[in-house]
C-alpha cells in the first residue's frame, strides 16, 4: 500500500511523523510517499496549518501527529 504524507521543509512534526512512520509501521510493506505541499499552491492552500497530513488515496488518515492504531485498523480494512 502506498501512503502520502502531506509535509513542508523545515516542519519539526512532520519530520518527527515520517521517523515514527518508519519505526512504528517497518513490519508493514508500505510505501510513504512524501509530497512538499509549499511546491503547489493548491495543496498549500487546502494543508497549510494541518501538515503533517497523512493521506491513502483521498482518506486522511492522521493530521499533525501520527495515530498508529488508525492507520492499522485502516490497512487492515483496505490493505
């Protein structure tokens, strides 16, 4: 399954949620796929004060700080 994490550089929180992502989720065969959103004035637009915003597809599946068990139960759902 593939992830997106929705981040800015220089974001201590979303560098904090990609760290737990790997160690919390390493069992896991995920693909994290980090998007910038200060390169798209849209995706700016829609996260500006919510990053880290951890997305599959168009489910949110954590703003801000990582929720594990959220994102387990949804991979057991739709993984």
């Amino acid at each position: 399954m593939v992830l997106t994490l929705y981040h800015r550089l220089g974001c201590h929180l979303c560098e904090q949620m990609l760290d737990e992502l790997q160690v919390a989720l390493a069992d896991l065969d995920l693909q994290v796929t980090l998007v910038d959103i200060d390169r798209d004035a849209s995706l700016r637009q829609r996260f500006d004060d919510q990053v880290p915003v951890l997305a599959a597809g168009d489910d949110i599946l954590c703003r801000h700080f990582l929720d594990e068990q959220r994102v387990r139960a949804y991979l057991s759902v739709h993984g």
